[in-house]
C-alpha cells in the first residue's frame, strides 16, 4: 500500500469505486488504485493533445477486470456538462506503463460539419436532397480529434464507421425510380469512398413525416 499526495477529484473519483473510502481520503492507495491514478494521468495528458482548446472532467471509471479488456473513462466538457463522453485506456506495456486511448468526444465537435458537407455534395448531384443528419459515436485514436480533416472522410484518405440518414423528396415517383434515386447515392457513396452506415429515404414533400421509401446500405 502506497501513500501519495491526489487531487480532489481524483480522489472523488477513487471513492466512488472503491470502498476504502478512508484510507483513499488519508492517501494509502492499493496497488490497483494507483494504477487506475496512472492511467487518470495519462487520459488528461491524452484529451489535452488530442483537445486543446477544451477543457475536460473524468467523472466515473471502471477498471479493468477479467471481463472488461481495457479501463474506462467516463468524462464531461466544461461547456458541456450534460453529456458525457467515453474513453477506453489501453495497456501497451505493463513493464513501463504505457498506454494507448479512444475516445468519442470528436464527434461533439464534426457530426454537424461532416453532415453540412456530405449535403453540399450529395446536392451537386441530388438538388431535391433535403437533410443529413451524422452521428460519429465510435470511439477512435488521437488522430480524430479537433483537427481532423473532414475532407479526408468525405474523399475516403480516412476510414470511420459513421451513421448517416439522408432525405430526399420523393414526390410524383414510383417505387423504381425510387430505387434509382437510392442508387444515385450509393454511387456517390462508393466513388468517394466514403466509409459508414447510410439511411436513405424520400419523404413526401407536404409532410416530411410520411416516409414513401427507405434503404439502408454500408459504404
């Protein structure tokens, strides 16, 4: 048993998966507590790099057990505190502490813009597409974080699974011309590259509730 000087959160953090709540509070940490220290350590260093125009809070862990293959951080942004985000801590080497980490927080930041995008070219050639809606929910390594280039997703230099729904008016079509139209984007989807899962569906034009025709399909 170790003891070491923590911060007030860390030290929340620690009771609130512990029950040694005493010893934690005086600093005599078990040799798996300072492990799960070492790895708090190296998720804020990791956040930072991959993050560093926010500012983040871990708010809930669970360690690494026979079931769970990695450790797991839940966590929160300052102007976001609503929501909170996951991150998986990997051990590389136990021998000298190193570590590996994916997390989901990117997709706070690009859904919206890599959605605007994908419009903007599924238009050029589908003027009567209405609406696309992202969500980037997969947990992924320091290189999608702040500054990833959405262009690189939408030409296909990067892979990320990814699930859109996309809307186009479907007035005065039959159902096979529906189906073109299905192919159409699908097309668009393949030549780019682009990776992911799709939802297409033409909608009546005086009331988008009313679904006329949907597919699914994977880039």
């Amino acid at each position: 048993m170790n003891r070491r000087t923590i911060t007030k959160e860390q030290e929340e953090l620690l009771c609130r998966i512990s029950v040694n709540e005493e010893r934690i509070r005086n600093g005599r940490l078990l040799d798996w507590q300072e492990e799960i220290l070492n790895q708090y350590d190296y998720a804020m260093q990791y956040l930072g790099e991959k993050y560093p125009s926010y500012q983040f809070r871990i708010m809930h862990c669970e360690p690494k057990n026979k079931l769970n293959t990695c450790t797991t951080f839940k966590f929160t942004e300052e102007h976001d505190v609503g929501k909170s985000y996951s991150m998986y801590i990997y051990e590389e080497s136990a021998a000298n502490a190193a570590y590996s980490a994916q997390d989901n927080y990117y997709g706070a930041l690009k859904e919206r813009e890599y959605a605007e995008k994908l419009m903007k070219l599924i238009c050029e050639k589908i003027p009567y597409c209405i609406e696309t809606n992202t969500k980037m929910s997969c947990a992924m390594g320091i290189d999608y974080g702040e500054n990833l280039d959405l262009n690189q997703l939408l030409n296909g230099q990067l892979q990320l699974h990814q699930n859109t729904s996309i809307t186009l008016l479907g007035a005065g079509r039959t159902e096979s011309e529906f189906i073109h139209e299905v192919k159409k984007v699908k097309q668009l989807i393949k030549e780019r590259g682009i990776s992911g899962s799709f939802i297409v569906k033409l909608v009546d034009p005086k009331n988008h509730e009313n679904i006329l025709f949907k597919d699914n399909f994977f880039g």
